[in-house]
C-alpha cells in the first residue's frame, strides 16, 4: 500500500523478491537490490565482490553505505514492529515513514 501510494506498480513489488533478474527495474538499480536482497537473507554472506558489483553498475561508495543502512533499519523495524504485534498499515507508512512509528515503539 506504502508504495502504490508512491506509483509503484504491484506488480513490480510482488517480482522482486523471487524474480529480480527479469523484474523491470532499471538496470543501474539492479545490483544495489541484489545486493540489498542478499544482505536482509543472508548478512553473513556478504562479500567485498557483492559490494564492488554495484559500484561496477555505476554507483558511488555512499549509495552502496546507504543501501546497508536503509535495509539494516528497516529490518530492525520491521522486527521491532512484528515482535510487539503493533497494527501498521501502509498508509501510516506512507504519511510518516518508517520515522512515523516512532511513537509506537
């Protein structure tokens, strides 16, 4: 809900996490989600190879920092949030961010 808020398609969202070689995403952004991907299932397999695969695509060292840290907080989130059976919606979500549920936690 967050994200069709935003104009993300459904469609787009439901491909990502099983389909992320055919899914339509520019081509630049696809290695910053592997990467991304890899590390919310799998932290203790990330590599210096994983992280030198989207600088190759293109980005500089702060997006690669970004992305850790935008999937490292949402995943502490999410647990935080799942954890204490809090009631969310995308629509909170989506008018105040994740910064939004900070009264709830």
């Amino acid at each position: 809900m967050t994200a069709a808020r935003f104009g993300i398609e459904e469609s787009l969202l439901a491909a990502l996490p099983t389909h992320l070689e055919s899914a339509p995403v520019v081509g630049r952004l696809r290695p910053a989600l592997a990467y991304v991907a890899k590390l919310a299932a799998t932290p203790d397999r990330i590599t210096p190879s994983d992280a030198e695969a989207v600088l190759s695509a293109g980005w500089f060292e702060k997006p690669p920092h970004d992305a850790v840290s935008i999937c490292g907080r949402s995943n502490l989130t999410n647990r935080l949030i799942s954890g204490d059976y809090f009631e969310t919606s995308g629509e909170r979500l989506a008018e105040g961010g994740y910064a939004g549920l900070a009264d709830l936690l």
